[in-house]
C-alpha cells in the first residue's frame, strides 16, 4: 500500500511540474532572420485546455500595434499583440496536443503540438504530413 501512495504522488506530481513547465513566457525566434520575434504567454483556461497570446512584439520593424488582416473568423483585423494564436489544446504525458496555432504573418492555422525538450519548448505546427518546428526560449 506504501508504494502504491508513492506511485500516486509521483505521476501527480510528475503532471503537475509537466504543467509548471509548459505555462509561462517564452520568447519566438524569426525563422528568416534568428532573431527574437515575440513574447508568447502559454496558460491554462478554466475549461482545462491550455492557450497561448501575444504579450510583445519584439522585431524593431513592426508595430506593437500591427494588425492581423490576414488572420480568419473572430481574428480579422484584430491586434496581434493580445491575440490568442493557440487554441484548445490538451496536456496529456507532459505534451500539448489536440488544439490549433495561428500564423499571424499568413493567417494560417495549423494542428499543433507543444512539449519540452530540456529548457526548450518545441512548438510543431502541421496541415496533414506537412510540419515545421519551432524552439521558444523560456523568458
């Protein structure tokens, strides 16, 4: 019975520091030019699902007051600094999933899934069994 406590207090804690882990500020990186692009703030909504909004844009060329005139639905013509650009998604074995990304640039969303590697977070977008991965820094 002492192990299966132990058991059951490793995988909530296990899920809980996958959770602290994921959440938080992380800093994008162009992939054009390797510079820092924006300031992304990953969080857990009520519903239990994970998003992730634009806190700042950090390329000196744009405006902190750019808009997204590419972007669908509820998105058109919204300010991309505020803007929710990761929807829906599921954390399950330590790994976002299950949700979408926005490209502000195109205004594409793909699927997307979300987990560490070391201090890095990988952020896969992907339209079928095409996908590009990107790493954010933690801020």
């Amino acid at each position: 019975m002492k192990h299966f406590f132990c058991l059951i207090f490793a995988c909530f804690f296990t899920m809980h520091l996958a959770y602290a882990q994921l959440t938080g500020e992380w800093q994008t990186i162009d992939d054009n030019t390797n510079k820092p692009r924006s300031i992304i703030q990953i969080y857990e909504a009520k519903n239990g699902k994970y998003y992730g909004k634009v806190r700042k844009i950090l390329d000196p060329d744009k405006s902190q007051e750019e808009i997204c005139e590419k972007c669908p639905g509820d998105r058109k013509n919204q300010k991309v600094v505020g803007m929710t650009i990761i929807r829906e998604m599921t954390l399950s074995n330590g790994t976002l999933s299950g949700g979408q990304i926005l490209d502000p640039e195109n205004g594409k969303e793909y699927s997307c899934k979300i987990w560490l590697e070391g201090k890095d977070l990988k952020v896969r977008g992907y339209w079928g069994v095409f996908y590009r991965t990107q790493t954010w820094y933690r801020k």
